[in-house]
C-alpha cells in the first residue's frame, strides 16, 4: 500500500452527555491506552483545541459561518505551512482582509486558553472558553493533565 503504512484507527463516542466531562472520559481512555503500551506524556503531547471557542473567535472577527470550515482547513495547515502562508491562503482564498488574517495567525499562536482569551478579550462568548479551562482542570483532577497542549491551530 502506498507508503507501506498500514494506519490503525480507534474511535469512541460518547452519546447523550453534553458535558465537557464526556469529553474527558475519551481522553482518559486514550491516555490510559498508551500508558498500558508504555508510551509516556514525554513521549507525545495531546492537542486539544474547540471548534465552539475558535467559532466564537472567528466570529467576534467577522468571519461569518459560512467560511468556518474553510478557515479552520486553512488554520489547521499553521503547523506545516506557517504563519505567512496562513495569512496569504486566508486571504487569496478565503478573501479575509490582511488585518483579519493576521489576527487569526495571533490566535493560533497562543500556547494556552488563558492566553487565547486575553488576546480575544469581552468579544468572545465566554462559555466556550469556561469549558475549555474546566476540561484541562478536571483533566488534571483525573492525572493525565500533563498529556494535553493547548493548540489553537487544531480545527479536526
């Protein structure tokens, strides 16, 4: 096949729980699945992020919902591409200002949500964010906190 990978996919989904702790029950099971095959929070890093708290960030930006998943495909490239190429695909195809664009790139460099949320300030919901900092706190209640980066540039 292709490349000679044979990639191995795990799903889990929770149904009927709204909470945020359901959010963090699948991430304790990934966790204590690596763990059981040795793997350690110096070994790899988790990346969470929230496509309700990056809604709101876009929003409050003026990107309306109808460019929301093509902005996040093109945010979630941030990692690969960097910020310049970011900022020039936002803008030649996504037609975002330069200022808007640029503005995105910010976000995606916050390396926490406290971080996120200062940078955005009042023109953000504040629920998104609350839940958010409530999953990396119960995530360090249950002792895996160490596991989970901040990364704003996730969109998937």
């Amino acid at each position: 096949r292709g490349r000679r990978r044979e990639p191995y996919q795990w799903n889990m989904d929770i149904v009927g729980c709204p909470s945020v702790t359901a959010e963090v029950e699948l991430l304790s099971a990934v966790v204590q699945f690596f763990r059981n095959i040795g793997i350690t929070s110096s070994d790899i890093g988790i990346k969470v992020n929230s496509r309700k708290v990056m809604a709101s960030v876009l929003s409050a930006m003026g990107v309306g919902d109808d460019k929301f998943a093509p902005v996040c495909v093109v945010m979630d490239k941030f990692d690969k591409i960097g910020a310049d190429a970011v900022i020039a695909e936002l803008t030649e195809t996504q037609a975002l200002s330069k200022e808007t664009a640029t503005k995105i790139v910010a976000c995606l460099l916050c390396k926490s949500v406290d971080d996120l949320a200062a940078l955005c300030g009042d023109e953000v919901d504040s629920s998104g964010v609350d839940e958010l900092k409530r999953l990396f706190e119960l995530a360090d209640d249950y002792g895996f906190g160490d596991w989970l980066l901040f990364d704003a540039s996730v969109g998937r």
